[in-house]
C-alpha cells in the first residue's frame, strides 16, 4: 500500500471504490498535480472517505518516457459492481480457437455421432439379417442367431448364441460365442488382418448314414455348371494373430458298421499364432483333443498354408482302443476291450508343386499297457 505522498513521487494510477460501489480512477496523480500541500488537499478530497480500501497500481515506476502509455483495458464488472476473473491465455486461446473453428468441430462431432449410431445400432441388425436370409437361400439351412454386437470404434464383432440346423431340421452346429477384432492393418499387409478370432464352446453334430453320406453333404450348394472355374485365383490373403476354438466337441455317428457308432470327441483346445495364407510364412499351433474315454491326441509345431506345410511333435495317451475296435472288431474278429497307449513321434509335412505330399516320421516311440484283447462274440476273460 503506497501513502499519498509516494503518490506523487512516482506518478500512478489511483482506482478507488465509492459508496455507490462504482470504481472511481484518477489517473496519473503524480504527473498532473504537484507536491505541495493544495494540490495533495485537492487529492484527498477526490478519494473515498467511507474507509474503504483503496488500490493502488504501479505501472508508473517504469522510465518517463513509458508512463503516458495508455492505461489498461477496464476490468469488466457484472451488475453488481465485482468484477469478472481474468480470463488466463490458455483459456482464451482455446475459445478462440472454438469460436473461429465451430463449423468445423459441429460437423466433425455430429460425424462422429451418425458413425457411432450406424455402426452399434443398425450393423448389428443388418448382419444379423443378412446372415439368416443367406444361409436361407443358399444352402436351404436355418440359421438362428441370438445377440449380435459390433464395436465400431475398436472393429470388433461378437455374436452368441449361434445355432445351424439342415434342411431337415436336425442340428449341424451350436456355437456359444464368436469374437472377431479386425485391424486396420490390413491396408499395409494387403491381406485381410485380425487381431483375434475365437469360437467358445462350438459343437459339431456329424453323422455318416448306412449309404455313407455325410449329413454336411447337404449343405454344399449344387455346382453351378454354367460359370467358368477362375483361373489362378489363389487361395485370399488372410493375417490372424491368434486364432483359438476353447472348449469345443464333435458328436459323431456312423450308421455304415453293422453296430452303429455314436461317441463324442471334447472338449478340444486348439490355439494357433499367427495364422495366414501370406507365401512362405508360418504361424505356431497347438491343438489338443479329448475322446470320451478320456484319452487324448495333442501335437504343436509350426503350420504354414501357403505352400501347405507342418512340422511338429505329436503325441498319444491314454485309451483309445474301443474306438478303435468298434470299426475292426466285425472285420478281424478281434476285440480289444481295454488298455492305455503311449506314442510319440516328429513330423513333418510338405506340399510338392504336383499336388502330393511328403511326410516324415522321426523319433517314433511306442508303448502299450494293460491290453486286454477278447476274440469277438467270445467271453471276456476267454482269450488275453
């Protein structure tokens, strides 16, 4: 707070507050009046003196030359009499740039609005029917699809609830979940890309009739004689990250041995990295399956599609023999009613240019426990 005296010794601006709350400026005292006691008379009397505070500013310690710069804006004040904050650089640069650009950030928001709606509201809807009419017309099938959802922000597609039945209305396939999350990387592999696409809890129902024809056979749409077969198509360029079937089973049935088969392979894991078409690249899998005997089937390696080729390790454990023997049993007269397998083997397979295959075995070991073999239609204890 500055006396009146260093008032006039350095010349500044005198804001003070009257009684009708009005701000009341005398500007630049120490330059228009003088020091002697008339002109510092005339200035106490300019003041307020209900005892309120008075502000003082000092723009005027600045050289001569600079003191009869105009004085600064006015603060705005509201009705009654308090004046506004000030408004910081950062906040006026951005209503500035609100201002200036409103056309621009209401059309950008209200695009961003209509994707939004397009792609969580009506896409579900049109793949969802899409799908049933296609499957309809095409293969004469039911399809039923219970949710379908789609993110269009982070490209994702999720439907639950899938059920195919054939034209007869006996089931094909129910799957629990499908998720698949596309990526925007496909513009630079030129291939179709995923992040991810899974199948939870599909099974499959296979059924082989007296005439050996399978019941999937009806639904492979005619051939159309009519159209040309393309020449050097090619297999599509297609990039999975990770591609995994969790929990799945396989209901088979064969109507064609003289006892008809029914078991039910699962649940089956199958995880695969980086599975694709691209020329000459491999992905990493690993594949295991459960029969209903409890005994399993498991091989991992490397798999590459484009040429088609494998190489890995695979194993065998458990019991398998009354699969086995439900389909040599009628054929050899030999039953085999029990026991445990161990085999452990490399592979590997390759596609020649001709269309054949070479296949290598390595390091094969094989081990049998507890084999009880009965002749057929004889005791079980008579023949071991």
């Amino acid at each position: 707070t500055l006396s009146l005296v260093q008032v006039f010794e350095y010349g500044c601006n005198v804001h003070a507050t009257g009684t009708a709350g009005k701000r009341v400026m005398v500007t630049n005292i120490g330059n228009r009046l003088g020091r002697d006691r008339a002109d510092r008379a005339a200035v106490r009397s300019a003041l307020p003196r209900n005892g309120r505070r008075v502000t003082i500013g000092i723009p005027m310690l600045l050289p001569a030359a600079r003191r009869s710069a105009p004085a600064r804006r006015k603060p705005r004040t509201g009705k009654d009499g308090r004046m506004f904050a000030t408004e910081s650089p950062l906040n006026a640069g951005i209503a500035g740039f609100a201002k200036r650009r409103r056309r621009w950030l209401i059309g950008t928001a209200l695009g961003v609005l209509a994707y939004a709606v397009l792609g969580f509201l009506l896409a579900p809807w049109l793949v969802k029917n899409t799908a049933v009419d296609t499957v309809g017309v095409q293969l004469d099938a039911e399809l039923r699809l219970a949710k379908v959802a789609i993110n269009p922000f982070v490209l994702s597609i999720r439907i639950d609830g899938l059920e195919l039945d054939d034209p007869a209305g006996t089931a094909i396939a129910r799957v629990g979940t499908i998720y698949a999350n596309f990526q925007l990387s496909s513009l630079v592999r030129w291939a179709w890309s995923f992040a991810e696409i899974r199948l939870d809890a599909p099974e499959l129902f296979l059924a082989r009739a007296g005439d050996g024809g399978l019941n999937l056979a009806a639904l492979v749409p005619p051939a159309d004689t009519e159209q040309p077969e393309s020449a050097g198509g090619g297999m599509p360029r297609l990039f999975i990250h990770r591609f995994a079937i969790n929990e799945a089973r396989v209901d088979w049935r064969d109507e064609v041995p003289p006892e008809p088969v029914a078991t039910v392979f699962g649940p089956v894991s199958v995880q695969i990295v980086d599975l694709n078409t691209l020329p000459d690249r491999a992905g990493e899998q690993s594949v295991v399956i459960t029969t209903e005997s409890n005994g399993t089937l498991s091989w991992t390696g490397s798999l590459q599609l484009n040429p088609f080729a494998s190489a890995g390790h695979a194993e065998v454990r458990g019991s398998h023999f009354p699969l086995a023997s439900a389909y040599i049993r009628h054929e050899t007269g030999v039953d085999i009613v029990d026991g445990t397998a161990g085999i452990d083997l490399d592979y590997a397979i390759a596609s020649a240019a001709d269309g054949s295959f070479q296949v290598t075995v390595d390091n094969i070991d094989v081990e049998f426990a507890d084999v009880r073999v009965n002749t057929f239609h004889a005791e079980p204890d008579d023949v071991r």
